[in-house]
C-alpha cells in the first residue's frame, strides 16, 4: 500500500545580502523611531530597567529586543534582553520579500497579529500598534 503522495513546495529563502538590508533598515527604525520615543534616557532603578533597543536575526526570524540591566543588589548590573515583536520571513511569497508580525504573550508564546506584510508595512505597524511595541 502506498503512502500518501509528496507534494513539492518552492520557497524563497533570505539571502546573507538581503538579510544585512532588511537589518540595516531595522537598525535605522530602531535609531530613528524607537529609541527616541521609548528610550530617551536611561533612568537606573533598584528594579530591571531598560537600557538598550536593538534587533538581531535568529534563522529566518528578526526579533526586536529590549536589553534590560538589573538594579538589584544581589545582581546588579546584570544583563538581559527581551523580546517585544518578531517579523518571520514567509518563504512561500515568491514575488518579493513578506514578513508575519508576530507579538510576544506575556505567556512566552508568538501570536501572529499580521500575516504576509511588506517591511516597510510591517515597521510602520510597529510604529502605530500599541501592542508591537517596547516596554520600557
């Protein structure tokens, strides 16, 4: 008896020079919209505080983060980062580069909020969704 029949699907893979573009642009959002607005200045507490807003690849995943510092006394200037928002490539999209924005739970799970948006459409909903955006 024959299994069932294997179905071929084409997909479209970053490459490392696409991968530094969509980066380089992350990192300009970052600098120019981000920082500016949830990270001004960095105000030390006793508590875990926010130090830095950065962005990193992980496979076909880019992640926004929040790096916090720890103002404890038992560990303090310790070091963290936290994800807030995540953009997974979908490779299935042929055509041109599309992203699914993805936000973190506070459960630790990814809900996808919107699916197969452009870069330039999927910073802009970080800029405007209240839910995409670092907690600072």
């Amino acid at each position: 008896m024959a299994g069932p029949a294997k179905r071929r699907v084409r997909v479209r893979t970053l490459s490392a020079a696409e991968k530094a573009a969509v980066a380089g642009t992350c990192a300009d959002f970052i600098a120019g919209i981000l920082k500016p607005r949830f990270l001004p200045a960095i105000r030390p507490t006793m508590f875990n505080y926010a130090v830095d807003i950065l962005g990193r690849w992980r496979g076909s995943k880019y992640s926004f983060l929040t790096r916090y510092r720890s103002g404890f006394p038992d560990n303090a200037g310790e070091e963290f980062d936290s994800a807030f928002t995540r953009l997974d490539h979908v490779e299935e999209c042929l055509a041109d580069i599309r992203f699914d924005v993805m936000w973190h739970r506070h459960t630790g799970q990814w809900f996808r909020l919107h699916a197969s948006v452009t870069l330039d459409e999927a910073l802009r909903l970080i800029e405007t969704d209240g839910l995409l955006q670092p907690h600072t």
